[in-house]
C-alpha cells in the first residue's frame, strides 16, 4: 500500500445520488491538490502537444505524444484519441513531462480502419465501461509478466462489439466512438439529468445496488474535464438495462467508503509508467485498480472495478460480423 493513495480516499466522501432508473451516480467530494503542475488536452494545450502514429507506416498498440509545453501533460486511462490511422485508446494514466517525447501503450478501439485521415490525433470519448473494467485485469496481468501495459488488442476488439451491441449501433469500420454518436440523445438527456458539484473529485456509479466503478482525481478541475466522457462510458452500456427495484431507498451510498477503505488497506504492486510517476495495481479478490502516484506523494487517478467474476452481467445480444483489414500488429519492442 502507498501511504498517498490512503490519504486521498480518507479525504473524501460520496454526495447524494443522481440519475433515474437503474443508472445512480455518486459525485466523490473532497479537497483539490495543486501539485504537481500539469495541463489536459484543452486550449491552446492542444496545438502545443501532438499525438501521432509512431511511424509513417504506423504500430497498433503504440502512439508517440511530443509534449512542448514547459508543464507536464495528464492522459486518462481509457481517453480516446481520434483520427490518424484508427482510433485508440489509452491503456493506462500517463504524465507526460514537459518538453518530451515518449511513446504510450494504446488499444485499437476501431477494428475496420487503416488509413490516415488526419496526421494526427485529437482528444474523443472514452473506452466504455465494459472496455475499462474488463482489461484493467489483463494490463496487470501483462505487468506482471512483461512489463508492458498490453490490454490484449483481439479482447478489446470483442469489448467494442459488445458496447456497441448493447448501445444497438453499428459502424462501417467498427468504431467504438460511433457506437456514441448513434445515441448522442440519450447521452444528452442523461447529462441534463446530473449536476457536477464543485468540490467533486470523483465519481462512484452503481446499477441498482450493483457497484460497476470508480474514478478518483486529485482535483476538481481534472474531473470536471472528464465528466461528460465517464457518465457516457457507463451509459452506453447500462443505461437500457432494467432493473428491478432501482427506485428503492439506496443502500449503495454505504459501499462507495467500503470501496474506497478497501482500496487504502488493499495489497498494492508497483510499476513503472510511460511517464513521470509510478503505476499502481491492486491485487484483490474482488476488485481490480490502479493508482497513479507523482513521487509518493499524490494520487492523481485512482480507479477501482469489481473483478470479471463480480461484474454484473448486462444482457449481451448476439455479436455482429466485425470489419477486418490487415494491420501492422507486433508488441511494443517486438
């Protein structure tokens, strides 16, 4: 255990819920730290740091991020990033120096494209719920193994079918991120239905009394640019999804501090990250997390999801036929 990452979830608390029906979502609230400096991919941070393919002819499960700014630069675990040869998204939470180049460990989440349609990327949604929960397991286990963070790419491949199955989309290229342009309205009505306090730092969702994860930040800010895309990762897979006795009184307001008091007194190993920091993972019986912790000290994203076998299971349809093309996929060194 790293003695950050039990301050911080000592340090907060869950609001009220918010949302209908079976989809409750709990604002975390707590203080915001300052240190250490960094900067998302807003403003003019956008033209300032360029993500790319790593080569004209491209890697699948690697991206190169050349950050010019004088600060450091935070990617989420599971941030989409659009355009180039195909949508990727993060395999894990990555600090990016300031005034460097590196590469990050990404996932396909577009199995039908391998075209150029931009020299490089910008920032799009996020992995969904399913995607999120399901390879935080297969980076640690790949950790553990090789010391990469590797998601295993024909995995998540069957992860976008199954949201796009539920969100009852389809795509010509098998693009994740269509599968949130198809139901664009509900995820509208959704957001018109919750409200961000201003002290939130994090977020807790439940379907019924089933906990689906957790996302902790050091500060407000950090959240509230990732709001809209966390609510959508969980809405497009179980916003559909009755459950019985979702409007009862909610017992769950009491396990998101179990969730998080497990978490501070869990078993954690210790990685070494793309950037700045150290990678975190929990070895739990029933949840799997990371943490990325800036020199001991701060906990920047803290996530934690119930185990493969813990999950509730949304009803899953009968998967569609996936685009396939030819791609250049070899392991990052290979």
């Amino acid at each position: 255990m790293t003695e950050a990452i039990a301050q911080r979830t000592h340090s907060v608390h869950p609001d009220q819920p918010q949302g209908k029906n079976a989809l409750r979502f709990f604002p975390i609230l707590g203080p915001s730290h300052e240190q250490p400096p960094y900067r998302l991919l807003e403003g003019d941070a956008l033209s300032a740091v360029k993500v790319t393919e790593t080569s004209l002819s491209g890697s699948v499960p690697e991206l190169k991020v050349e950050n010019t700014l004088d600060v450091r630069v935070f990617l989420m675990d599971g941030q989409e990033l659009v355009g180039a040869k195909q949508n990727r998204i993060l395999n894990t939470d990555v600090l990016v120096p300031a005034k460097t180049t590196l590469s990050i460990p990404v996932s396909c989440v577009e199995a039908g494209r391998w075209r150029h349609v931009s020299d490089a990327f910008v920032p799009g949604k996020s992995a969904s719920h399913t995607i999120r929960s399901r390879k935080h397991q297969r980076v640690h286990e790949s950790l553990r193994r090789d010391a990469r963070h590797d998601a295993d790419q024909r995995a998540v491949w069957d992860e976008v079918q199954t949201s796009m199955s539920r969100a009852c989309s389809s795509s010509p290229t098998a693009a994740l991120h269509d599968a949130y342009d198809h139901r664009q309205k509900e995820m509208d009505a959704l957001r018109g239905l919750l409200r961000m306090p201003d002290d939130a730092v994090g977020l807790a969702v439940f379907h019924g009394p089933k906990f689906l994860g957790l996302d902790l930040f050091d500060r407000h800010s950090t959240l509230l640019y990732f709001w809209q895309s966390l609510l959508e990762s969980y809405a497009i897979d179980w916003l559909m999804i009755p459950q019985a006795g979702a409007d009862a009184a909610a017992p769950e307001v009491k396990a998101v501090p179990e969730v998080l008091d497990r978490a501070a007194a869990g078993k954690w190993e210790s990685f070494a990250s793309p950037g700045d920091g150290r990678d975190h993972r929990l070895e739990d019986d029933r949840f799997t997390g990371s943490a990325l912790v800036w020199e001991d000290q701060v906990l920047l994203h803290l996530q934690v999801f119930p185990k493969a076998q813990d999950q509730t299971e949304a009803p899953r349809p009968a998967p569609r036929s996936r685009p396939r093309i030819r791609r250049p996929y070899t392991r990052p060194g290979g």
